[in-house]
C-alpha cells in the first residue's frame, strides 16, 4: 500500500509540469479542453445529420419508375422482417362466449346494418392474428382493412367501447357505410406484459421488448403487423367474387404508418387512407424505438412510400396524431409521439411533390382533432367506386351482445406472446441458418478458407457494423504529455477522422526504448462507460481494469488505449439510434477510429507494425469480437469478459442473463442470428491469434454458455491447422481483467524478448 501511495503522490506532482511540456515528437501540440466524449459524440451526431440530409436529397433523384419498384419493395420487405412467406388465411370466427348458442354464436355485437364478429387468421410461422370482423347485411360496397393506433382498439374504433370519440370513430362510419372491414387488434404501448409475462417482466413498453428480441433475428414488430395486415387481404381475396379493385386499406396513427407500409409493399390495395403518421418518419431517434427500421433510410421515407404507392389512388390526412411520451426513466428508451410541424409535414409533401407533379395524391389538411372527416372518406370509397352516404338520422351505435366477453386484455396477450414466441422460434432456429450461410466456406485448408471467406467478412462488415466512408483528412495527430514515472510516459492523442470525427486515446511509453526499438503495441479497450485513464493511467485503481494498459507498459510493450463512443448513458445510444436508419452504427465509426489508430501507430518508430495486437474487457471485449475481423492490421484479439452464446443473450425471454430486462436498448444487431455469433466472429480472425478471458463469477453469461460457443470456436482452429493460436482462461474471479494467462499469451505471441 505504501509504494502505490508513494506512485500516486509522484504522478500528482508530475500533472502540472506535464501539461506545460512539449508534445510526442512529430505530432501538434493538443491544446482542446472539455470532455472528449462529448465532443465525440456531437462531432457524430453532426456527421449523422450531414448523411441523413445527403440520403434524403438523393432517394427521389434517383428514382427510376417502373424498373426500381421491385428492388425497392423487396428491399422494404426485407428491413422490415416481412419477407417471410405466410400461410393460406382464412378467417376464423370465434365464439363470442362459452354460453353463446345458436345460428349467431359468433356475433359479438350487432349495428343497425351490420354485425361484428371475433375472428382469427394464421399470418406465417406462429404468428396468429386476431380482431373484428364487420359484415354488412347486404353486400358489401368495398372490402376493407381499416387500421387503428395500436393504443385505439377495434372495439373503441367501432363505439363499442369508451375511449375514442364518435366522430372520430372511422371503423363504425365505414361500417355504415356498407362496407365489409377487417380490424385486427395490435400490442399496445404499454407495459403490461412487457419482457415475459410468464416469467419477468420489464419497466419498458411491450413493443420496445417485441422491437429488442425481433431486431437480432431479422424481424420487427411493424413487419410482423404488416404480414397480419397482407394476410388479411389474403383471407379477403379468398372470398369468392371479391376483387382487387374493390380492396383498401385505411389507418390512423400506428395504423396510419402500417397503411403506408401496406399499400408500398402489396399492390393489389386498390386504394390507401393514412392519417396522424405522414411526416414523422424524418424524427429518426426521436420516436419510439419500435420505428428503428435498419438501413431504412438510405432507400425509403414516407415521400418514397408514397411514390411506390402511385399510380394507385393515395390519400393524406394532416390531422389527428397520437400523442405518446416515453423516457428512459424506467429503463427503455425514450421516444415521443405527437403532431409533426407544418413545416415538417410540407417539407416530406414537398420533396414527393416534386418527383411527381402530375401525381393524383389526395393531400388533407384539417385541424389537429379531425379524424377521417366525411370529405376524406368519400374521396376514400369513392376511388373504390363506390359511394359514401352519412346516414340520416345518425343511425344507433353498435351494442353488446349480452353473452360476450368483453375483456381483451387476455386478447393482447395472446398477441403480444405468439409474437415474443416467434422471436424464440426464430432464435432457436438460427445455428441453422447459420450453417447454411457458411456451408460454402472451402475449408481445406487455410489458404483456401481465408479466400472463400471474403466475402461472408465483407457481408459482416456491411450488414452488421455498417460501413462509413473512409477516413477524408489526414490523421494530423495532436498531444500533449499527461504523466512521466518511474520512466513511463502518458500521452493523450487526437487524430482526425472525418471533417467532425476523431479518434483519441492514451499513448503509453515503456521506459528504456532506444531509438532502433520497434515495440510490439497493445491496444487496451475499456468496457461501457469506461475512459482510457482507467486502463493507462497509474492513478486509477478500476477493479474492473487494474491498470492493465500500464501494467503492459511494465512489462516492455507500447499501449495504446483508445477512447469509444458507448459512454454517456443514453446519449451514446441516441446516437446510434440516429445511425440505424442509414445502415450505420457506432462500430461503423469505430472501425474507422481503429484503422486511424493502427495506421498512425505503424508509422512511429518505436512501433513494430507487424505486432499490433488488441485487448479489451466487456463492451472492449465486443470490440475485440468485431473490429479486428475487419482491421487487418490487428495481428492478435483478446475478448475479455464478454465473450459469450451472443444470439441468445440478446433474444432470450426466459434466462436471466438476458439483454430484455437491462436498460442496454443499444444492443440488438440487425439479424445477427442469421448470419454471426461470436464464433462466427471469431472465424474471421482466423488464422490470427485470439483468446478468451473468463471470470467464472462473471454475471454476463454463464460458464456454459461461453464454454459451449468457444468449442466451436477451437475446433476451427484446430481442424485449420492452427490449435496453437487460440486458448480460453478461466479464472476465479469477477468481471474484470485478470491478466495472467492473457499476459503470457501477448508475450508468446508477440515475440517480447525475455519472456
């Protein structure tokens, strides 16, 4: 205790006179104060507007009508998770009550002209859709899927029951109307079944834990709504006599978005009706995470929807919204709901309008209060050929049947569950869509491998990191000296990036380097909301880190200990929220930070640049999984404290290590299940050294869990030829660096003389 007391008080001393010293020779004077977090992350999120902008600007100039259509539908489908086949549908009634009898046992409610029917329809896999079914007495004037808000039930939307006003009540003026209408029910936001409501739930909303559980096996709450919106029209067009020209869909709010996504994706809608959704899409990371579509962006926006809609008839209301306000106080993530601006609505009308000047878009402006007005519908019917008539006098409103149950809580979740029960299946199954992915890998030999896995490393790269355009500006490296002892040197260093990106870190010096000294480098990688003082600084005593960047320094390495953009709670993942939509995410800038990084190191002289190793714990050890996969200048990974079964720590809805019940919204990777776990990711380091550290206490994962996927890891190695080249270390500790069998593998592997 004493020589570390001593060690501190001499590197307190040293602070004020480092900071007067000069700079690493070679490099500019570094003279920015403040947090570099912070000017981190704000130089990304200027970068991030720079690209939504550039992407906004050119998605309708290069539009190519007729021949680009296709790509893009397909494209939508795929983002959303809607690509899957889905069954033959047909509507199944359900009885109303276990006491109903009779001829009508079915009829849930009756109107003046219609009655109203449970029904249920199979969508695909094990995703059954529920709702309202409404059938007029006579025939039906137009088939219809009218959609509500996912907070606004059938039942409310047809008067019912309270909660929705009647003039608002557009699925009961439809039905007096003499339309046929389908009105499945949707998970609303709230939190009543939210994680698993048989074994924990959760303070976030139940669509935030459908959106964190489909995102890493390829699907999406609004996709799986968009297939039980398509199955709809499936059971409708299954009707004999029913016509395409005669079908339509109309929503509100969340309705309103999946009408547009609908009507973008399945032509045989005749015509669509969408009100309180266009315009909000241009808020990103503003919404509810639930909207985070990956890649989204760079194609599609509500103008694009629009226009994959032409020529068919389209109407626009600029009315009634939902209003919704989450925050991140009870772990999810924030988002809010509410009325775009005039400005923001006529800006995305303006950018369709543009492209297509001759387009038939009925557009609707109305006060905030006004839902589906009696204009709105005739021009809604009336592109179906047929009239919409107000009834007079205003005919009663719909009654109960005395028999029906009238709970559909047990509705929800039902719902909410075979949709979370897909996610299961889907994460259950993914090995083997991963199996197939890789069944064409040439592994005969090393050689042979590494060239038949470019392009699996290429897909990686673009479709789970996102890739970010090269570095445009010289690296231009500023310093300046944070500490000397016992004769090491500190250094924080800056390096440009792109025009508001940078990369920093703490470059630490080994005593005793001679002029011809070539080093081997590690770069030491801190966890979430680390810093790199807790790794290289001899100051800091982390008991998740114990100083290991200086500890290396000791020993005789170079360490660079860089820092990376997961630190600043939920400003970080706002952040990356921002990148999602553009096919970007925060490794896309780290890979870039990194290549900066081992670029610049390679040029110094005392750098051997053929042994630049990296080594980082937790969300490090992530680091450790991903950027040397793609950063070829990385000789050797270590994954510490992270190294894991990834696929069902961010899926599973019934273990506790899950990522359901943490506030780490930032987790899920666009269908990583059907594509790379970590031994997967591990292949693409291959045949370079790589290591596991594992605490056995460590609340991450169990041991099993990282044993059973470092397996697989090992027989590749192995089977390639290389079983030298890779280890695991278990240790009897926490989650933390242990830094014994870690150590000896830097040394073996890196050559240090005398160890």
């Amino acid at each position: 205790m004493l020589a570390k007391f001593l060690l501190l008080l001499a590197v307190l001393a040293l602070r004020s006179a480092a900071a007067e010293s000069k700079p690493l020779p070679g490099t500019e004077p570094l003279l920015e104060s403040g947090d570099p977090v912070a000017r981190m992350l704000d130089g990304m999120e200027r970068d991030l507007d720079r690209r939504s902008e550039e992407a906004r600007g050119r998605r309708l100039d290069s539009w190519v009508e007729g021949t680009s259509e296709s790509s893009l539908r397909l494209f939508l489908a795929q983002v959303l998770g809607a690509a899957e086949p889905r069954k033959p549908a047909r509507l199944r009634r359900i009885t109303a009550s276990p006491r109903a009898t009779g001829s009508d046992s079915t009829a849930v409610a009756r109107g003046p002209t219609y009655t109203i029917h449970r029904v249920e329809w199979d969508v695909f896999g094990g995703i059954v859709a529920e709702g309202l079914l409404v059938e007029p007495d006579g025939v039906a004037t137009a088939n219809l899927l009218a959609l509500t808000d996912s907070d606004t039930s059938p039942e409310q939307a047809l008067g019912l029951d309270p909660g929705f006003p009647k003039e608002q009540q557009f699925v009961r003026r439809l039905a007096e109307a003499g339309c046929r209408v389908l009105v499945p029910a949707w998970v609303d936001r709230g939190r009543l079944f939210a994680g698993n409501p048989d074994y924990r739930t959760v303070d976030q909303s139940q669509r935030e834990t459908l959106w964190r559980a489909g995102y890493e096996v390829g699907l999406h709450p609004l996709g799986m709504e968009v297939q039980m919106v398509l199955g709809g029209a499936d059971a409708f067009l299954s009707i004999p006599g029913t016509s395409t020209n005669r079908l339509g869909v109309i929503g509100h709010g969340e309705g309103g978005l999946l009408a547009l996504l609908a009507g973008a994706l399945d032509i045989r809608f005749a015509s669509v009706a969408s009100s309180g959704a266009f315009g909000l899409g241009q808020r990103g990371a503003d919404l509810p995470i639930e909207r985070d579509i990956w890649s989204f962006s760079t194609r599609l926006g509500d103008a694009e929807l629009a226009a994959l809609i032409q020529p068919r008839s389209l109407l626009v209301e600029y009315g009634l919204y939902p209003v919704h306000r989450r925050t991140d106080k009870g772990g999810g993530a924030p988002g809010a709901l509410d009325r775009p601006t005039p400005e923001e609505f006529h800006r995305e009308r303006e950018r369709f309008s543009k492209r297509f000047p001759d387009s038939t878009v009925r557009w609707v402006e109305s006060d905030p209060t006004s839902l589906f007005a009696t204009s709105t519908l005739e021009s809604f019917l009336g592109s179906l050929g047929t009239a919409f008539a107000s009834p007079s006098p205003v005919p009663a409103a719909p009654a109960w049947n005395v028999a029906t149950d009238r709970d559909m809580t047990n509705r929800t979740r039902r719902i909410y569950q075979r949709m979370l029960a897909e996610t299961q299946s889907r994460m259950h199954a993914s090995a083997r869509r991963r199996e197939r992915l890789w069944k064409d890998v040439d592994r005969s030999g090393e050689a042979a491998f590494l060239r038949s896995v470019e392009p699996l490393r290429n897909r990686f790269n673009q479709e789970v990191l996102g890739v970010l355009p090269p570095p445009s500006l010289p690296a231009r490296p500023k310093s300046r000296l944070l500490y000397e002892t016992n004769g090491i040197r500190g250094y924080e260093v800056v390096l440009q990036v792109h025009p508001d990106v940078f990369a920093t870190g703490i470059l630490v010096l080994p005593a005793g380097l001679k002029p011809d000294d070539r080093r081997p480098v590690v770069v030491c990688q801190h966890g979430l909301e680390g810093r790199p003082g807790d790794l290289a600084d001899p100051a800091v005593e982390s008991p998740f880190y114990h100083r290991y960047a200086y500890r290396l320094a000791e020993r005789g390495y170079v360490t660079f200990s860089p820092q990376n953009p997961y630190t600043g709670g939920t400003r970080f993942r706002q952040v990356l929220r921002r990148a999602r939509p553009l096919g970007l995410t925060l490794w896309s800038y780290i890979v870039r930070q990194h290549e900066v990084i081992t670029g610049w190191l390679a040029d110094q002289p005392f750098v051997d640049p053929r042994r630049i190793a990296f080594y980082g714990l937790s969300y490090g050890g992530k680091t450790a999984m991903r950027v040397p996969a793609v950063v070829p200048r990385y000789c050797l990974s270590i994954c510490s404290a992270d190294y894991n079964e990834w696929i069902l720590k961010n899926v599973s809805a019934d273990s506790p290590y899950s990522y359901l019940w943490t506030v780490e919204y930032d987790m899920p990777e666009w269908n990583l299940a059907d594509t790379f776990n970590y031994a997967e990711m591990s292949w693409l380091i291959f045949p370079r050294p790589f290591m596991v550290e594992r605490g056995h206490d460590d609340g991450v994962a169990p041991d099993e869990w990282v044993a059973h996927e470092y397996a697989r890891t090992r027989r590749h190695y192995v089977k390639l030829g290389r079983a030298d080249r890779t280890e695991i270390e278990f240790f009897d500790g926490p989650h933390s660096i242990h830094g014994v069998g870690t150590f000896d593998f830097l040394d073996h592997h890196l050559a240090m003389p005398g160890r």
